[in-house]
C-alpha cells in the first residue's frame, strides 16, 4: 500500500509519518525542502511547492497513491490534481471557515462557545476572502468525495504546539522566563483559545486513515480533550521552568498591544472546537495529556531557540518590547488602585433558598457583621 504525506516534516507530520510506516505503508512524503526531519524507517522525498498548480503537475506526474494525507499547501488545489491518482484522501484545513460572531445564522444568543461541525460558515464571498477560501477549499474536497474521485475526509484544525510548530505561542512566554522578565501581561484571565498537541492531532488522522468506512464523507473538529486559559498555560510554564514572577492580567484590547500569539479578543472571531463528534465516531482520546504535551513543547523550545527577530517571532507579532511592557503594567497598576477607591454600598450576598431556622420562616437577608 502506497501513501503520500503532503507536508510531513511540520508538528504533526513526523508522526503522522511514522503512523503509517508502522501499519506497513511506504511513504513519500512531499514538501518544499526548507525542513528535513528524522523518520522511524526511510521515505521517498518529493521536493517541490505544494501551492501551486504548476509545480505540483510535474511532481505528481505518472504517480498514483492508495492513500494521501494532506496538512500543508494550497489545499483546494490539491484536491483537484489528485483526482484520477487515489482513491482515499485526507485533508486538513483551519478554523477560520466558520462564519464571524456577527453573523445573524448563530441565532439571537450569537456564537456558542463550542462550535460543533454543521455550524454557520464563511460562504460568502463578499465576506473575508481568506475565510472564505477556506469555505471554497472544504467545498473543493468534499465535491470530488460527492463526485466520486475518491473518498474524503476532512479536519479542522486547531492551534497547535510542540517541536517544529510554527508560529508557536508559548514561545512568547518561554522566551520572557528565559530572559528573566518578572512580570508577564495576559489578557483578562487568559482567553481560551483552541490547542491541539501535534502527536494528538496526528493520531485523529491516523484514525480516519482505520476506520475509512465510518470516516468517509465526513468533517472534523480536532483539539486536545481539555482545554485551559492562558493564565494556567502560563503558570504551568513557570511552575515547570522554576520560575517566579507576576501575571498582571489587562483588558483583552491592552494585551493585543503587546503581542498577539498569546493572547485573543473576542473581535479576531476566535471560537472552541465542540469534538464531541470525533470522539463519538472514531473514538478519539488524547495520546498525550495537556500538562505532558506542555512539557514536551517547552523544553523542545528551550533547548531549540527560535532566531530573535527571526521567523518564528515575526509570524506571533511579538516586539519583546520588555520597557514598553513595564510602562504599561505601571500604568494599569495606577488605573486599578483609581478604580479600587471608589466606594461602594456594603451590601450582603443573600442565598437564593431559605435557610428556616424554626418552621415557617420566610426569607431573609443575611445579618450584617458585627
């Protein structure tokens, strides 16, 4: 059995890779060459652009495949050139396909905060034109499984994390430990934002890869099982690096400020993944637990750091501008103790049921303290 792996050297490639070697495929991998990583047995490289129509053609040319899985490059493109060349395809995309909180389909209450696989999405083309060619991509794929080219299935993926993750996060915060910041901003708690560990994602693809029949057709949210704030994402950082500082939480707006990889405002439309489907289905679980999978993540950062200034920083939108930074926590600081000394009347919280003590007795509020 042959598959093709396009992508394969990123977060979830490598064990998506190994995933397979391990249920006897032989695999090509395809990819721009740009990484190279180490695999548990040998693959054939494809070394080309997976974004466009023109250096695909040639690199697919006379070759056919019984399985592809795609996570990287212009999926919709892909998709149509695969046609005639497998019979079972798999892709992955993001989640910005679904529509924005303004959109009047969410209802009178708006966007839940789990978003299941059937909700409203960007197909509108008078809408944001990448979110909307996500819409065109999940179309373009689950069309050829309608037409018969092959059969698909697709995955929506969450942020992820761990070894070669791009753009990764919790770098912002690892990089302020290891240059010894005693202060960190967050925004207010910590908004949630989606995670899925790379060796958990590629375990829900691999499923789909055994259970064809059930996964055929099919569309899925995929993220870890359990999903934290940013404050405990942060406090486990420092806990795990031994490190000890202030997290000064600000106004979501104040923290987007500062850097953007680590933080969310409800305005960027970032939602939850509802997996209930998946996890019914195809039986997913985490391989790996969230404070395990952070772990790993960290220490492979700390042991690789990224460039400063480099790629990986630019794609978060952090400046590591620490004087600014304390500039603005003194200036919260400042605006809080304000607000602080506004009075307030002393009113105690009664409880919603009677608490009788002799029979009959109606309701009452609390006793003042003495």
């Amino acid at each position: 059995m042959k598959a093709l792996v396009i992508g394969g050297t990123g977060p979830s490639g490598p064990y998506i890779v190994n995933g397979l070697l391990a249920r006897n495929y032989e695999v090509t991998i395809l990819h721009g060459g740009q990484h190279e990583v180490e695999f548990n047995q040998p693959v054939a490289h494809i070394h080309t652009d997976p974004h466009f129509a023109e250096t695909l053609t040639p690199a697919l040319a006379g070759r056919t495949f019984d399985i592809v899985l795609a996570t990287y490059g212009r999926m919709r493109i892909i998709a149509e050139l695969l046609k005639g060349k497998t019979k079972r395809f798999i892709g992955a995309g993001g989640s910005s396909v679904y529509a924005p909180r303004s959109d009047s389909r969410w209802g009178p209450l708006g966007q839940p905060m789990q978003v299941p696989e059937d909700s409203p999405r960007c197909d509108d083309p008078a809408g944001l034109k990448f979110n909307h060619l996500m819409w065109v991509t999940e179309e373009t794929v689950m069309q050829a499984h309608r037409d018969g080219h092959y059969n698909a299935t697709y995955f929506r993926y969450p942020l992820l994390y761990g070894p070669h993750a791009p753009g990764n996060s919790d770098w912002g915060i690892v990089r302020r430990i290891l240059d010894g910041r005693k202060h960190l901003l967050i925004a207010a708690n910590g908004l949630l934002k989606r995670r899925g560990y790379a060796q958990n994602v590629a375990h829900a693809l691999l499923l789909a890869v055994d259970k064809p029949a059930v996964s055929s057709g099919q569309i899925y949210n995929i993220r870890d099982e359990q999903q934290y704030t940013q404050r405990q994402y942060v406090e486990f950082i420092a806990r795990h690096m031994r490190h000890e500082w202030e997290v000064v939480e600000v106004p979501p707006a104040m923290a987007q400020r500062v850097y953007k990889g680590g933080t969310a405002t409800l305005r960027d439309g970032t939602i939850e993944f509802d997996i209930s489907k998946i996890k019914t289905q195809l039986g997913y679980r985490d391989l790996v637990t969230p404070a395990e999978a952070l772990a790993r993540s960290v220490d492979w950062l700390a042991a690789n750091r990224p460039q400063t200034g480099g790629e990986i920083e630019r794609q978060l939108g952090d400046p590591f501008a620490y004087a600014a930074e304390d500039e603005l926590i003194a200036a919260c600081k400042t605006s809080c103790a304000a607000a602080e000394s506004v009075q307030f009347p002393d009113m105690q919280l009664g409880h919603m049921y009677r608490h009788p003590k002799k029979p009959g007795e109606a309701w009452a509020p609390p006793a003042s303290p003495q």
